[in-house]
C-alpha cells in the first residue's frame, strides 16, 4: 500500500506495541506512516529486473499481542496485482485502537509506470501521484519485478525454501533488536510479496506480532480493486488525511501537518529517477 518509499521499509505498525496506539498524538503520527509505507519489511530486497509476474490475490491479518496478553488483530490488508502489472494494495489498519470511531479502509492503485492513487472508497476522496513523484510507487514497482530465486535478499538472513499455502517462499530470519527476532516468507513467483511473518522474543520464543496469510489466488484478480475513482473528489494529500482524521473524531496536529504538507510537495515535483522495464 508505501509513499511505497526507499527499500528498508519497515513494518508501518509492527514496531510499536498496544500502549503506543492509546495516544491520539500518536494516532496521528500513525495515520501517516499508514498512509506512506505498505506493510511489508523489504529491508535488504535490491531493484533487479526478471520476467512478468503472474496476476494474484491475497488476504492478510496482522496480530499484535495485547495487553490481556492475547494476540488480536489489528489490521486486515488485501493486496492484488493484474496481468498488466498494475497493483492494489487495501489496508484496514487501526483495528485495535481506542478512538471514538474506526479509520476507513484506504486503497491504493499503482500503475507500472509508477502513476499512483490513493483512495477513501467510503468517503468518494481520492489524492494522485503523477509518475516518478511517489518513491512508494517506485519502491512497488520495483520489487513486483523483481523475480530472482532469492529475491535480492541478503544471503545471510535466508535460512530455508518453505510451501505456503501451495507457494514456494523464502524464509528469512533477522534480529530487530537485541531481544526481538523476526521471521519472514516472500514468494518470488508473487513479485516477492511477503506472505506471513512472526515477531518473537529471543528469550522464550513468545510470539508479539504475527502476520498471517488468509487466502491467496493465482490469476487475474477482480478488477473492481483497480478502480481509480473518476467520480470521487480530487484533494491533496493533506486535505485527504485530514478527512481520514476527522471519521474517527481528530484533527491534525502540528507534525502531523508538517508531514502532510510534505507529501503534497513531494506529489508535485518529479524527480528523475529510472525504472527498469520488464521483459
């Protein structure tokens, strides 16, 4: 969904841990990383080019363990590329906040040529990135080409090949900090899409985030999730998170808007960048 930035991408909400998310400052602060990462941890993936991915679809939970210590879910994304390389990427993110209403879902469509649209389908708002603005956009771009048997991952990290749900992934382990390890599965033949994940504490193996694979298809998706809003209203990215804000009752605060503001520069300065085409 990453806008789909640098490739260290980290997980926009897996990092931070129930108490964090009581905060309406940081509700804010979380509305934009939300809005600016998808939610996948391409932290070593390098740009390279390989042959057409196949079109698919696929279904992911996200589970945090709360403070009841149980695992819960706290965002539910769905993610879908076509035949012609353009991708779909929907987060229902924030499920476990305490706020005074739930953020709708944002969608995101990106296009091969890294023209990008975010999308608030219950709202009829939408915000566009011309081509070369979003490096999110780029960063998508990229990696659904990237089709090496290891994806570009650093070799050190890879431990196994693992069958998921009839896929053939690669399973990656690294440390997040002296205490927590993560374990990740990417799909080569998916453009590397990250299919599950596991956050656990190295003392005892406890699991503090999980990322589960609920349904994946292979073949062309519905197209409906590639639907750019020709009637919904044209706004900038400040105004479009404004609006996310004010569904569950907040305004912008000051960094936030400072935030905003920048991705609405961001969206009207292209910069010169080079993709690699597919062949």
């Amino acid at each position: 969904m990453s806008t789909f930035k640098r490739l260290e991408v980290k997980h926009q909400m897996n990092l931070f841990s129930w108490l964090w998310r009581n905060y309406v400052s940081f509700a804010t602060a979380l509305l934009i990383a939300i809005l600016g990462f998808k939610g996948t941890a391409w932290f070593n993936i390098h740009q390279v080019r390989g042959a057409d991915a196949q079109p698919f679809y696929l279904e992911r939970a996200s589970y945090e363990r709360d403070q009841r210590d149980v695992l819960t879910m706290y965002s539910h994304t769905w993610f879908a590329r076509s035949t012609d390389g353009r991708t779909a990427f929907i987060e229902d993110a924030g499920l476990t906040t305490h706020l005074p209403g739930k953020f709708p879902p944002t969608r995101k469509v990106t296009m091969p040529d890294t023209t990008s649209v975010w999308l608030l389908d219950n709202l009829g708002l939408k915000t566009s990135w011309p081509a070369n603005t979003s490096r999110e956009a780029e960063t998508e771009v990229s990696v659904m080409r990237n089709h090496k048997p290891d994806c570009g991952i650093e070799q050190s990290v890879i431990t196994a090949r693992d069958q998921v749900a009839g896929q053939m992934t690669i399973r990656t382990v690294r440390d997040i900090d002296t205490v927590r390890e993560v374990t990740e599965w990417y799909a080569p033949e998916l453009g590397c899409q990250l299919l599950q994940s596991v956050t656990i504490l190295k003392a005892d193996g406890k699991v503090l985030l999980e990322g589960r694979l609920m349904k994946v298809e292979v073949g062309e998706p519905d197209g409906r999730l590639f639907d750019l809003g020709s009637a919904y209203s044209e706004v900038t990215a400040t105004e479009f998170i404004a609006s996310r804000l004010k569904t569950v009752g907040l305004e912008m605060d000051d960094e936030t808007r400072r935030r905003a503001a920048r991705l609405d520069r961001e969206r009207s300065m292209p910069r010169r960048v080079t993709v690699p085409k597919e062949r």
